[in-house]
C-alpha cells in the first residue's frame, strides 16, 4: 500500500493541534488520578499499620 493512500491528517492542521493537545490533557488528568489513587492506597496502609501498632501498645499494657 502506498504511503500517500493512508489519508493522514496534516501535522500542521488545527485539528491535528488539538488532537495533541486533547491527548496532552487527558494523559495529565490520567496520571493525576493514578498519583492520588496510590496515596490514598499509601495512607490507609500507614493508617493501619499505626492502628495495629497502638493497638499492640494497649494489649500490653
């Protein structure tokens, strides 16, 4: 197949800048959801670890 049949989008059309910028947005929403996902799991992990270890600290009391 010849590379000129493909029908590719110019790169320099507006639609192509948006498409770019669209893509940049979403990857950013991405990765902030992903970074707030794995401190929520980090923090109810170090939540329940302090949780067991007072109530360790009580028993032998």
């Amino acid at each position: 197949m010849n590379t000129w049949l493909l029908s590719l989008q110019n790169s320099n059309s507006p639609i192509y800048d948006m498409m770019i910028f669209f893509h940049d947005f979403t990857m950013i929403i991405l990765i902030f959801i992903t970074m707030l996902i794995t401190l929520m799991m980090m923090l109810m992990t170090y939540n329940n670890l302090l949780i067991d270890s007072f109530s360790m600290a009580t028993q032998l009391n």
